[in-house]
C-alpha cells in the first residue's frame, strides 16, 4: 500500500532511518559531528540535496533513457551540491572551512543516490521531494544526536555555548577526551542502531 505524505516524512525519521536501518551515509556522520553547528549545516545540506534532487529527477525520469540514467543523476546530485558548497563559501565561510571536503562528498552519499535509484525514477514529484525530505531528516536526526553527544560531554558546550563549565576554565567538568576524537563517533552510531533495533525488532537481521 502507497504511503501518505506524512509518512513519506516521518516513517524515514524513526521506523526505517536510511543509516540506522541500511548503515548508509555514516562517513560524515564520523566526521562532521564533532561540533553541533558542522552537523547542523550538513543536515540541511543533505536535506536540500535529497529533496531537490529526488525532485528533479522524478520530473525528468520518462526523459531519460535507461543507459545512461546512472550519470544524469549524478549530473542532477553534483549540480545541487556545487551549489549548496558556493552559498556556504559566500555566507558561511568559516563553517564552510570546517566542512572541508565534506560538502562535496555529498554527491557519494549513497542515501541521495539510493532515493535517486529506488524511489524517484518510479514515483510522481511531490511523493519524491516528501521522500527526499524524509531521508534527509532521518539522516539528520542521526547526526545532530551524535554530534549533541560529542559537543557536550567532549567540550561541555552545545552550539559553542557552555554548558557545564570545564577545570581548565575554573569549572567543575573534566571533558571526556575520547568524545573529542572522530572514532567516538563509530561507537555512539553503533549504540543509536542497537537502541533503535531493540524498539523495533523488525529491523533486527536474521540469519
């Protein structure tokens, strides 16, 4: 049965998360999480990217011919992000050099490639951008989780604002140094995945 445009949205969220339930797109989910305004960026990043580019090719999917459609979604994905990475460096500069290269990975990312693939090329544009939508906040409830952890107990702030403030600042809070290194965050995407297949055990693999 068809899904409804809220579920289109939500289910992506929570009952079926691009990288808690198919592990996509957790490179820069270690990488850009070490502070929540990276994630942030990169979370509304990823959901333009996916949303828009779900959308354009939905519009375009009975143009393209069967051989080369791979490539014009590619075309499609690193156009988007050519121009979200251009918007960063002209508003944003500093956050855009904290991102590095990780912007322009955006066109690797497989959750926009798979939406692309499995969804767009056989859906009418609205239920695409809702779809795009969706994954990109699923992706993003992951990251800004992740990226929350780390900053807080890593460094004591969230969003550069101190929370719990540090010795080395005459506070009472001795930061957690591991939090601090991209590796912490293999380990808090492994516990969010176990925590989210134990609510729902129908996302638990069988052999």
């Amino acid at each position: 049965m068809a899904e409804s445009k809220l579920e289109l949205v939500v289910f992506p969220i929570f009952k079926r998360n691009p990288i808690a339930l198919l592990i996509l797109g957790i490179c820069s989910a270690l990488a850009v999480t070490g502070q929540m305004a990276t994630a942030f960026v990169m979370s509304v990043c990823v959901i333009f990217v996916t949303a828009f580019s779900s959308l354009t090719i939905s519009i375009v999917r009975f143009q393209i011919p069967n051989s080369v459609r791979i490539g014009i979604q590619i075309t499609v994905i690193a156009t988007l992000v050519i121009l979200v990475d251009q918007i960063l460096k002209a508003f944003v500069f500093e956050l855009s050099k904290q991102l590095s290269i990780y912007v322009g990975l955006i066109i690797t990312n497989c959750i926009i490639m798979g939406r692309a693939e499995g969804f767009a090329m056989s859906n009418p544009p609205v239920a695409s951008f809702l779809d795009g939508v969706g994954n990109g906040l699923g992706y993003s409830f992951i990251l800004i989780l992740v990226a929350f952890i780390r900053e807080l107990f890593g460094s004591g702030s969230v969003f550069g604002y101190e929370i719990m403030r540090t010795v080395s600042n005459g506070g009472w809070y001795i930061p957690n140094g591991l939090l601090v290194l991209p590796a912490s965050a293999f380990f808090l995407v492994a516990l969010i995945i176990w925590a989210v297949r134990t609510a729902l055990p129908d996302q638990q693999e069988t052999e």
